[in-house]
C-alpha cells in the first residue's frame, strides 16, 4: 500500500488520502439498477479500504441508491477514518437519464434517504450534484445550510460550479469541496482548481480519466512509457501533481482496475513529463 498521494483535510476538519474512490461504477448499465456482479461490486469496495482509500464518493442517483445501499452492505459498521460522500439533485427517469432537481424539499428528502441506506447518522460531505436553473440559489444554498446547521450534515461541497456560483455559496454555507469535470485534457475549470488550492477547498475532479478516452497514443503514451505505466495511470498521477488540494476519485467496478489506480499514486512526474502533458489543452 502506498501513501496514496498523501492527505488532504476536508473543511479543516476531515483528512482523508488524496486518491479516493467513485462509486458510480458499482451500479448496473446505464447507471441504473444493482450491478451485473454483486460480489464483485462489493469486493472493489473492501479491497479499497484494505488498501488504505480513506474517501469514497457516491450519490443517492447512483442506482438510484443502489450505490449507498452496496457501500454500507461492504463496509457498514464503517471503520475509523472512512470519510463518505454523496450527492443530491437528480432525478432518474432511466437509463443515462439525468433530470436536475435542486427544490429544497427534494434536496432534503434526499438528505434523508442518504442517511438511511448509509446507517450514519450525520453525512461526512453531502454535495448539491448541480446548480438547477430552475430553482433560485438561495434556496439550495439555503437548504444545504439548514440541514448542516441541522446536524445531518457535516460537511457541504458543490459538483459541476463555476467560480462566481462558489463564492455566492460561500455567504451563505461554508463550501468544503467543489466537484467538477476535470482531467487532463479537458481544463476547463483550471482557474477554479486554482481557486480552490488558494482557499483550500478540496477540488475533486470527476471523469478523472474521461471514460478512457484520453490520448491517441501521444503525450500519454510517451510519458507512460518511460516510467513503464499506463496512460490512466500517468493521468491520475498528473492530477496529483496538479495542485495540492486536488482529490481524484476514479470509478471502477472490477478489483483490477482498482488496483491499477491506486498504483497511479506512486508514479513520480518528472519536468519533461509534465512539459509533454502541458500540450494537451484541448476539452475532451
């Protein structure tokens, strides 16, 4: 087991190590319904833990619920140190059908339901999954603070936020974490990872590794060759290296691919590897 790129403390008040766990990929196809193995989902998550994964990250549309229900059935009583996150503000319709619901009441039933299917009685980070258009901010903002001013939760993080929707938040409820679509050749939000690395808020990308879609065999391949690694592992590695405060959580449903990974967090990037890697700026 490795350092897993060292520790980073959620809200000044969590620490946890940087290379975590996303638990999308434990549901069935599409994101919808339990996975087509049961037991191979559940081992993904205790192998996890047993090599050191201290945050795992899931969201009550994973399944829907399938993905809460899974991680307490593997890890519940949790042990000491496990930090857990999930998420509130979709809906699923189907099958790679996301449809936006921040209203406070639906954010609050989801708060709710979290804390049943993960046994806790307080959720470690509990992120608003979208900013709904439809649905003034004060109110999710406002919703999100009731419920940590409430005790259910401890924690509070935005996913997929621009930087001025962040420190709208930040007036109303302290923001812990931010979630959005980063990897290394979409960087989009690199200004808000900087941002968050001057205000210390953890900056959790997700599509780390974009689905597996990103090189055609140039930069990726090259610096992977020289350190004798993949390219998913150089691209875990270069968010590592990215900025302090980041904390990546690649999904898989298999115990290989998990350990491939977590692998990535003791991959050294030198000067040239990251001049190779500074050339694939566009968003994939």
């Amino acid at each position: 087991m490795t350092d897993l790129g060292g520790t980073i403390t959620l809200g000044g008040e969590l620490t946890v190590r940087r290379l975590g766990l996303g638990a999308m990929r434990i549901v069935g196809p599409g994101i919808i319904g339990p996975p087509r193995d049961k037991a191979e989902a559940l081992r993904v998550l205790r192998r996890a833990v047993a090599q050191g994964v201290t945050f795992i990250d899931t969201a009550d549309s994973y399944g829907p619920y399938v993905s809460e229900e899974l991680i307490a059935e593997a890890l519940h009583p949790y042990p000491a140190g496990l930090v857990i996150a999930t998420k509130a503000g979709f809906e699923r319709p189907g099958p790679d059908q996301w449809r936006m619901n921040g209203r406070p009441a639906h954010l609050r039933a989801s708060c709710e339901g979290s804390l049943k299917r993960l046994r806790v009685e307080r959720i470690d980070l509990f992120q608003l999954h979208r900013l709904d258009p439809d649905v003034p901010e004060a109110d999710m903002f406002g919703t999100l603070a009731d419920l940590r001013r409430e005790g259910k939760v401890r924690l509070v993080g935005l996913s997929e936020a621009p930087a001025a929707a962040i420190q709208r938040a930040r007036h109303v409820v302290p923001i812990a974490s931010v979630q959005n679509r980063y990897n290394v050749t979409d960087r989009t939000y690199d200004a808000v990872v900087d941002s968050c690395n001057r205000e210390s808020i953890a900056f959790i990308p997700w599509h780390p590794l974009n689905k597996g879609n990103l090189d055609d065999g140039g930069a990726l391949a090259r610096v992977a060759a020289r350190h004798g690694a993949t390219r998913m592992q150089v691209a875990l590695a270069w968010l590592l290296a990215r900025a302090p405060v980041m904390l990546p959580i690649p999904g898989t449903g298999k115990v290989a691919h998990l350990d491939e990974n977590l692998a990535a967090a003791s991959l050294r990037l030198g000067a040239d590897d990251v001049r190779d890697l500074a050339r694939m700026t566009t968003p994939g």
